[in-house]
C-alpha cells in the first residue's frame, strides 16, 4: 500500500489525535529523512499500520481485514498458488456459498493483478485491503511445511554415527555457512508453527530437534551427530555467549524478524551426557498484549479481576506451575494499566514481555540483584505498580506486604496449586496472617489447555460408564449439575465459545450441551485431525482459571489460620468457580476436551 503524502496528512488529520505543530513535525521529519510521510508516521509510533491502513480503507471504501495467519484454512489459501500470491501480495482466506473468493491485498488498487487473480481463479474476487506486514505473515504460511526437505538440502545427512565430533572451525559458523542456515531454518520453522520453546537435543548418533507446539514435545528432525557442535557455537554466537564453555549451563538472548514481527528468543544452554543441549524460548515482542476475554476470562472471574486491578494498593498473585501462562496474564493486566500518569516498575528473572513505557529489570544474583534486593530498590523509585517476577522467600515476601500496605499496587506470582494454597505459603513464609488478610486483593490460579480445531472437531454422546467417571472426577452430584447448568448458560450468554459453535450451525449460536439431571454432548479431537491443525486436533491454547476474592469471612479465615481446604470451600460458598469447573463449562462449549482439563488439574 503506497499512500500519498497529502492524502497520509488528511487521514491522520481526520483521528482528531494531530495537532497542526504535529503534522508540520512529521512533515519536516519526512524531507529530513528523505522517506514517504506514510512510513515516517509509521515508524515514529504516531500511528501503528493497522489504524493508517484502517483508515485509507474507509477513504477508498473497500473493506479492511486482519488475517489471523495461523487460522487461515490451507485448502483455501492454496487457491492462489504461492507463486502468484507471493508476486501479488494477494492472500485468498474465505469463500462464500456463492464461490466468490475472498482475497486480502496490501495494495486494492492493483486493477492489473485482481484481473489476473480472477482468471487464475476461474471465480469471481472480492478484495479487501489489509495491512502489509499482516499480508506477509500470512504469505509465511506456505513455507509452514518445508523444514525437513530445506534442512537436507543445507546439510547432506549421511550416516557418519562412527565419527567423533568435528572440531569447530571459523568458518563453519559464518553468517553464510550451512550451519547458520540451518540454524536459521530451525528457528524460521518454529516461528511459523507457533512453537514456544525449541529443543535441540544431542544423542548418541544424532541431534534431535524438537518443538512444543501448544504444550506438548513434537519430534521434528534428526540431524548428523558431525553438526552438534558447530549447530550449538552458532547458536552461542548468536546469543553471545561463551563459545569454548562447555562444562557449565549458560543464559542468553537474541532477536530475529519474521514476517514482520520481532521475536526474542531467551537461550539456555546445559551440559549433557552426550554433549550440550539447547532450549529456546520464543517470545513474540511485536504481538500486542491480549484482553482478559481474550485470555479465557468471563463472568464473576472476569469481573473479580477488572475490580482487583483498578484498586490503588493491595497486592494481586498469580499461581500455577511453570509454563502456566502466569507471565502472559501479568504482561496483559500491565498493559492495561499502563499509561503516561502512571509508573509501572518490575523486576523478573527473566523479563520475557516488553511493556512500552514500564521500567524492568533484570534479576542478576552475581551482581547481587536478586528479587528482594530489586524490590527494595524500587521502592525508592517513586512507583504506582510494581510487579515481582516470583515471590521465592520470606525477605521478598515481606517487602511485597509491605508494598502493598503504604499506597501501591503489586503484582506477583507464586508456585502453588491452586488459589486457596497461596494463602499457607505466605504464612510459611513467615508473613503475619492479620498482613495478609489486609494486602490481597484477588489469587487468581490458571492451566493451559488445548483448544479443539473448530474445524474437523467431533461431538460425541457421553456413555453411562464415562457419565460415572465424571462424576467421580469432577464430584458432579445433584447440587454441583445445577450449578454448571448455570454456569453454562452463562458461558452462553457470555459468548463464551459461540465463534468456534457458529461454524457447526450457522443458524444458532449453540445448543446448552447439559440439563440439570445429566450431560448430553461433549467434543472431541478428530482422530487424524485436519490440514489446519497439524494433524494433532487441536490448534492453540487457552486458560482455565480461578479466582479467589478476599471476601471479610476469607479474611476471618486467614486471621484464623485456618486450612487451604478450609477457605477453598469458604470462597466457593461465595460463588469462586474452580478451575475443574471452568474447564468443565468450556469443554461443554466445545473449545476442548475432557480429557485435556483432566490432564492439567488431576491430583492423582
């Protein structure tokens, strides 16, 4: 999309957020830089290219779309062969009954490649406009499958298991050496698959690459055992690390752009039997934080947490194990609050989310900046909010109480399993228990689970035998069938899964799948899954919380030390849903399964 610069100056003009010394600075920025004013805008953050390419849809009158390049059905996006869409920008992403094809262009003025389009299609075209990174993220997608065939053509694979390891010689980990290629290519491929962490695993003949894709291991390639140590120098180069560190674990960081987005990637090393291995966390700096709706949360979770977070001190913890999603749902909640009146201060180990306008740290316990010693520091920083990666001992413990207490708002996280637990964790920690009662706004504790692939899904008829397991599982008698009855019928009318339903039945938003007396319909994942989920059946992720309110008769509670059991049944009296029961309402919905939210929350 090229935009003149008159019609730029108009549109930004239109928002009312320019004023007319704002223009004239940008346009004496665009002759200094010698660029288009569309790309000057762009890149001083006066406006993101979504609301500029939003708004010249509206002055051209054609409408706008942003693909979500991971949801587009491949079947439809192999309409326009790579080839085509890649010289065009044209990426095909829905058609309708009447077999008109939808097709998101960077540039809809493009007459000469619509015309060829329609002909390469054999159909009529409707364009829409999106916005020039969103085109080539989706354009990405045609590559989602090429690892393996581009890997052995960088490196011939042969069957050398007898070799010792190659020494590493400087030229092997040059920018343009096969290993940096395939190192690149490891790292494109878990971008593009939506991996969250990459494995590079030494074994006794070989190198093992693997991914987890929405929280499960995938194997994925297998590569000559000769690589492993100019595979694992590069990678060290990249992260600047220690290349000729081989005994003792090290830490690191890189970033890299794909598709238009940067990513950071947090890389740990650690000696093994058969060598060094290689973890890297992919974080996704370009992506802007997701609402709490959007996260999973609805109804009294949801409204708990938006009252928590608005208070002007007290403190608000987030449990779970690792991986748990505790970080995303902080970086979101900051993010939210976060604006130019406000100082948000942190201090993580490590600090994953990058939030605009937020002073973080770093943990660095070699240097002595450990949580506790950070925390203090920041409490001469003059902050409104303040977030503390984990509450590990009684010193940070304290200093967060203490926080809380004399006027801020403070965010952490803790290890427990669940929301009532975090209470007696802070009391071993030596925290008197009248403190706690008096600084803790909400817990709330989460699960990630996969989400079932809305489009080869099954629904299925639960059987008395299953029926009976469930009730065991779930303690699901008379009074708890009421409950999640309603509970259901608010997860309805929250919208709570009707997107992935209304792709089953156009005409209805959904059915309730469960009367007061028993259960009738839950889903599953299709045996061999689809094209669009990999084959696995499900695609992408989702949270399951609980959120534990400070109510008077929980702080009567706490002041009473009494048992987790104790004020876990207390705060379901006063209408907390667990975290068994969210996911059970969100399998009735269909956006998982059973099995997944017993694989996540099951004690034994």
């Amino acid at each position: 999309m090229r935009v003149s610069d008159d019609l730029v100056e108009k549109l930004l003009a239109s928002t009312g957020k320019f004023s007319d010394e704002q223009l004239k600075s940008l346009r004496e920025q665009e002759k200094s830089d010698k660029k288009p004013l569309q790309d000057v805008a762009v890149a001083s953050n006066a406006i993101s290219e979504k609301e500029l390419t939003k708004l010249y849809a509206q002055e051209i009158d054609v409408p706008f779309i942003e693909l979500n390049a991971k949801d587009l059905h491949k079947d439809i996006l192999k309409l326009i062969p790579e080839r085509v869409a890649k010289q065009y920008h044209a990426v095909a992403f829905d058609v309708d009954e009447d077999g008109v094809v939808f097709v998101a262009m960077e540039d809809p003025d493009d007459v000469p490649a619509i015309s060829f389009l329609q002909k390469q299609l054999g159909q009529p075209v409707r364009v829409h406009i999106a916005a020039a990174t969103n085109v080539e993220q989706a354009l990405d997608q045609y590559d989602n499958s090429t690892v393996g065939t581009e890997l052995a053509k960088v490196i011939a694979v042969e069957d050398k298991s007898e070799e010792e390891d190659e020494a590493v010689d400087e030229k092997d980990v040059a920018e343009d050496s096969p290993i940096a290629q395939t190192v690149n290519l490891i790292i494109d491929y878990g971008v593009k698959a939506g991996a969250s962490d990459v494995h590079i695993e030494p074994r006794e003949n070989f190198v093992l690459v693997r991914y987890r894709v929405d929280g499960i291991l995938r194997e994925a390639n297998k590569l000559p055992r000769k690589v492993l140590n100019s595979l694992i120098s590069r990678i060290k180069i990249l992260a600047n690390l220690k290349i000729d560190e081989h005994r003792a674990p090290q830490d690191g960081r890189f970033k890299i752009s794909v598709g238009g987005h940067i990513y950071a990637l947090r890389v740990s090393t650690l000696p093994v039997v058969d060598g060094e291995k290689v973890v890297m966390r992919i974080l996704d700096e370009s992506s802007k934080p997701a609402t709490l709706e959007e996260l999973g949360y609805w109804g009294s979770a949801l409204q708990a947490v938006q009252h928590a977070i608005v208070q002007p001190h007290g403190m608000v913890l987030v449990t779970g194990p690792t991986g748990s999603g505790k970080s995303t749902s902080l970086f979101s909640v900051l993010s939210m609050l976060n604006s130019p009146g406000v100082n948000i201060s942190t201090v993580e180990d490590p600090v994953e989310y990058r939030v605009v306008g937020a002073n973080q740290t770093q943990v660095n316990p070699t240097a002595g900046m450990t949580f506790a010693s950070g925390l203090r520091a920041l409490l001469r920083q003059d902050p409104n909010i303040i977030m503390v990666g984990e509450i590990r001992d009684s010193e940070t413990a304290d200093l967060a109480v203490q926080a809380a207490l004399t006027g801020h708002l403070v965010f952490s996280t803790l290890h427990t399993n669940n929301a009532a637990t975090a209470l007696p964790r802070l009391l071993d920690m030596n925290i008197e228990p009248f403190l706690i009662a008096s600084t803790i706004r909400i817990i709330v504790a989460q699960r990630l689970v996969r989400k079932l692939c809305p489009d080869c899904r099954e629904p299925y008829e639960p059987d008395e035998a299953t029926l009976n397991r469930l009730a065991k599982s779930f303690g699901l008698d008379s009074g708890n069938m009421r409950v999640l009855h309603e509970l259901e019928s608010q997860a309805l009318a929250a919208g709570i899964g009707a997107k992935d339903i209304s792709k089953i039945n156009k005409n209805s938003t959904a059915e309730l799948a469960t009367s007061e007396k028993t259960i009738t319909k839950f889903w599953k994942a299709h045996e061999d899954g689809c094209e669009n989920c990999d084959h696995s059946g499900y695609r992408s992720r989702m949270g399951i919380y609980e959120v534990l309110s400070n109510s008077p008769t929980i702080q009567g509670l706490i002041v009473g030390s009494s048992t987790s059991e104790a004020i876990e049944k207390e705060a379901i009296k006063d209408g907390m849903i667990t975290m068994q029961m969210d996911g059970l309402v969100k399998a009735l919905r269909g956006q998982t399964t059973i099995e997944e939210i017993l694989r996540v929350t099951a004690e034994n």
